[in-house]
C-alpha cells in the first residue's frame, strides 16, 4: 500500500478506542525488568503527538518503561544520542544526521515522525513587496534569498527543490538565511526578504496583504522521524522494540482519522501540550499513518538534494538505507482485531 493511499484512508477513518482495536503485534509485552528511555524532543508540538498521548495513556508502562522526557535542539540531540546520554531523539534526517552517520556515529531513524496534510500552510512565503503586484512563479526565485530557521541542509531543501524544478531550477539557484521565526515574518512582511520559511503556527499571523503562501511540504514527505542511538539499536533492542510498541498502539489507537475532535484525545492533547484545544484546532492536525513506514525513496531524495549544496554533506556517495534506517521496531500493521 501506497503512503498517500495510507494517509488517505487514515483521514477517511474512524477513530476507535475501544480495547484490543490494535494490530496484535502492538500488543504490550511489558519487559521483565523495568527500563529507563531518555526521549529528546524540541518543544510542545502536535506533530510530537505520539510520545505525548504515550505518556498520557500510560502506554509505556504497560511495556514496563519509565521514560523520561529531555528539552532540546535537535543538533544537541544527535550528539547526545550517539554518545548513549539519550535514547531516542526525535528529530527529521537533516544533514547534520546524515553527516553523524557518515563519520561513524551509531544513530538510525526506526520510524517516520508526523505528515502535513494538503491544506497545512507551513511552508515558503514570498513578500508581496518582492512580487510588486506579478503572479507568484518559481521562476522569480532565482538569485534570491530564502528566510529559514534552520538554514542549509533541513528537509524544507527537498520541497524547495522540487518547487525550483518548475522552473528548470535547483536548491543551488538559491540563498538560505538562517533566522528566527518571528524574524522570517518581520522580513517578508517589510520587504526585507523576498521569501522565507513559515512554520506553525507562526504563518497564521501572515497578513495576507502582504505576504502570500507559495508551497508547502508533500502530504507524502515526512517531516520527521523517531532516531535511535546504539543504547536501543544494540545493547537493549528489546527495550527498543517495546518504546516502539508503545508509540505505534498509541498512534493507530488514538491518532487515526479526526482525531483532534475525539474529545478524549483532544483533552490528552491539551493537558500534555499546555496549549487550549482552540489554538491546537488552528493549524490542519498532522497525519500519523498506522503502517507508520518511511517513504521508500526518501532518505535518498534527501541526501541528494542536500548533495547539490557544496559543504552541506561532508561525504560524497549516498549512504545506503541500511545505515540510516532500522525499520524492524516497527512490526507490520495488520489493522484492528
């Protein structure tokens, strides 16, 4: 099955709660003695949904683990993984992961992280001042200079690419200037950027009469991914496999089809989120397949266009999936018993 057929049909499905609805290989096989997992993750988002709804539903102790959950950047967390301070990190495959790989560092991603559906506006702007009352083309993008919180070598580089490719263009026929988020809309508003990178829920505060949306990421790109470091991928997998049970019985019990107004989802939501369910109910909720499988080609879409930026990758030949990815923590879903 495809992963837009899959997306597909978890919008098209109904939520279901009730005990057992989960494939039988997500069944808790709790471990027999308790184990600890330290979780980096960046801050309170929705696509973090997952861990959080874990946590609430208390999934990971009916495996037996007690995780504990660390605030910060995801470069700190690639460093932190790989020298076995943290267990698992939730970070997207930016080049800064495929680098760490590439020099040694014992990290993998097991398992896609959320999906943005078709009508999520995160994504590139441009400043009406930059357009000067023409219609938006990729083609004007030219030359000029792109407003990024990241910058160079961050998984928007794919959609931009794919974007410029309109035009004859690639990511090369472009600048990155890494800034802050408020910074990126300041500057597209006054005209100070002709384009720049909006997240959520920062572009809902774009005044359209100056800024216009022009692309944002494929429903069909993941935006992130659940990275392990060599305490799971090698000394403990079992307690691997049972943090990452615990994610996908939370993920295809409680985040399939609307789930924002399942009103018991919703209120786990806001609790371990801190944020009222009106500003959760903002942005399009993000998708979490229940094959929660990576995108075939991807990795390799990623590191290619990475590769097109000189300096970005500090390797030359694309490193194979096998040492990027472990995709065996995730068993096959097999729908609900």
């Amino acid at each position: 099955m495809t992963i837009r057929t899959t997306l597909a049909l978890a919008v098209a499905a109904t939520l279901s709660l009730a005990t057992g609805a989960f494939a039988q290989a997500d069944a808790p096989q709790p471990l027999a003695t308790k184990a600890t997992v330290k979780v980096g993750y960046s801050s309170k988002l929705t696509a973090f949904a997952p861990l959080f709804l874990a946590k609430h539903f208390k999934e990971f102790e009916k495996e037996n683990l007690d995780v504990e959950l660390v605030v910060g950047t995801p470069n700190n967390s690639l460093v932190l993984l790989s020298t076995g301070r943290l267990d698992v990190g939730l970070t997207q495959p930016s080049a800064a992961f495929f680098n760490a790989v590439a020099s040694g560092a014992d990290v993998k991603i097991t398992a896609p992280g959320t999906f943005f559906p078709d009508n999520n506006k995160q994504g590139l702007w441009v400043s009406k001042a930059f357009l000067a009352g023409k219609p938006y083309s990729p083609a004007l993008l030219k030359g000029q200079t792109i407003g990024s919180v990241v910058g160079y070598g961050s998984t928007i580089s794919v959609y931009i690419n794919k974007e410029l490719q309109k035009a004859g263009l690639t990511i090369k026929d472009v600048e990155f200037k890494q800034m802050g988020a408020a910074d990126i809309l300041a500057a597209l508003e006054n005209g100070a950027i002709p384009a720049g990178i909006l997240n959520d829920p920062i572009w809902l505060n774009a005044n359209p009469d100056k800024v216009q949306f022009a692309v944002g990421q494929p429903v069909t790109d993941t935006g992130g991914g659940w990275v392990y470091g060599p305490n799971l991928l090698k000394d403990k997998r079992d307690v691997g496999m049972a943090f990452m049970r615990a994610i996908a019985r939370t993920t295809r019990l409680y985040l399939q089809g609307d789930y924002m107004n399942n009103k018991t989802v919703s209120d786990a939501l806001v609790a371990e989120l801190e944020t009222p369910i009106e500003v959760l109910k903002k942005t399009p909720a993000p998708l979490f397949p229940a094959d929660m499988q990576i995108p075939p080609t991807y990795l390799d879409t990623v590191q290619t266009v990475y590769s097109l930026t000189p300096g970005v990758l500090t390797y030359t030949a694309l490193l194979p999936r096998d040492k990027v990815e472990d995709s065996a923590f995730v068993k096959p879903y097999a729908g609900t018993k």
